[in-house]
C-alpha cells in the first residue's frame, strides 16, 4: 500500500511504508491512499498505527454547531414527512370513504416518527455517517474516537433522544454548554457530532 503525504501544506508521493518512516510520519500528519475518499490523519489509519505504535487520538475539534444541528432536523422532519405524507394523500385520493381517509390522516402521527426514527438510525450508522439534513450541512455522526456508529449504537443514540425532550428540551441546550457541544443524548450514548474538515 502506497500513501500520499501532505508535506508542508503540498500532497507529495506516493511513498511506502519504509519511506514514510524514513521521513519520521508523526500522527497528524495527513496521508492518502488510493481507495480513500479523503486525507486522514496517521493515527487514524489502522496500519500505520499498528506499524508505527499510534494511538488514535480523541476528537477535539471540528464539531457539529446547535444552528447546523437544528436546521439538519428540521430538514429532515420535512424529507421523512413528504415521504410519508404525500403517498398518502394519493391514496386517499381513491378512497371515497371519508372515515378510512382520516383514519390515514391520523395514523401519520404515528408512522412519521417511527419512520423519522428508523431512518436516523439507518443513515448514522451508514457510510456517510449522516441523514440528508446533516449531509447537506455537512455535519456527521460519529463515537468519541470518530468511528463510525454500528445500528445498535445509533439506535441507542436516536432512543436517547427521548431524554432530551422529557427535560423540555434543556438536554438539547447542554450543547451549549460544553467543549464538544454534545447534547444529552450524545452524552448517554458516547457520541459526537462533527463537521468535515475544511
């Protein structure tokens, strides 16, 4: 595997392994290989922090802002609300019964958040680490480490939610209040909300 080295500010290589210790690779410095996406820092490469005896480092920066957050939700109340709501209202345009078209109307009160939910879930633990709303933000969820979430942690994460909203909302404005602007259910459940890096 051949890496990509940024050396003061400029992508330079590729380089070996045995090249890159030649060049004394620290752990925050950024490389990139071929099937990578993106440049990470050393330490958060598998096999180089195995090669080189890394530590993968915590998170200090770049985190998710509660205006990004906020306006990610409400975008995506409204993504999962048109998905439920708009078929239907095409079904109901063939039911001539007025009760069933209100028993359907009524029932969005339930399928919407469960489906909002499931979603959540879905999407933070999949590559991209994001629902739509974070991705057009370009915010994403991760552990403390910057891992990615498996189902059973984001669907810890979204369940925690729930805390949030029986302390009235305040377990969402803890984010203000601490260096990693995490919320309640962050809290409960070890996770961050991050932003790309620039």
């Amino acid at each position: 595997m051949n890496y990509i080295l940024v050396i003061n500010g400029k992508p330079e290589g590729p380089f070996s392994i045995d090249e890159l210790k030649e060049r004394n690779i620290k752990p925050g410095d950024f490389v990139k290989t071929d099937t990578m996406n993106d440049y990470k820092e050393a330490h958060e490469v598998a096999e180089l922090r195995a090669l080189f005896g890394f530590e993968k480092q915590v998170l200090l920066q770049y985190f998710g802002s509660f205006d990004q957050r906020a306006t990610a939700a409400a975008l995506d109340w409204f993504f999962v609300s048109a998905g439920c709501v708009v078929p239907a209202l095409i079904v109901t345009l063939f039911i001539s019964n007025q009760v069933i078209g209100f028993g359907l109307a009524f029932s969005m009160l339930v399928v919407i958040p469960i489906v909002n939910l499931v979603y959540h879930i879905i999407m933070e633990s999949s590559a991209k680490q994001a629902t739509y709303g974070k991705q057009i933000l370009k915010i994403r969820v991760c552990d403390m480490q910057g891992n990615r979430l498996t189902q059973s942690h984001a669907a810890g994460r979204n369940l925690a939610k729930v805390f949030s909203v029986l302390t009235l909302f305040i377990g969402y404005l803890m984010a203000f209040f601490n260096k990693q602007q995490q919320c309640l259910h962050d809290r409960i459940a070890g996770t961050l909300v991050i932003k790309d890096r620039l």
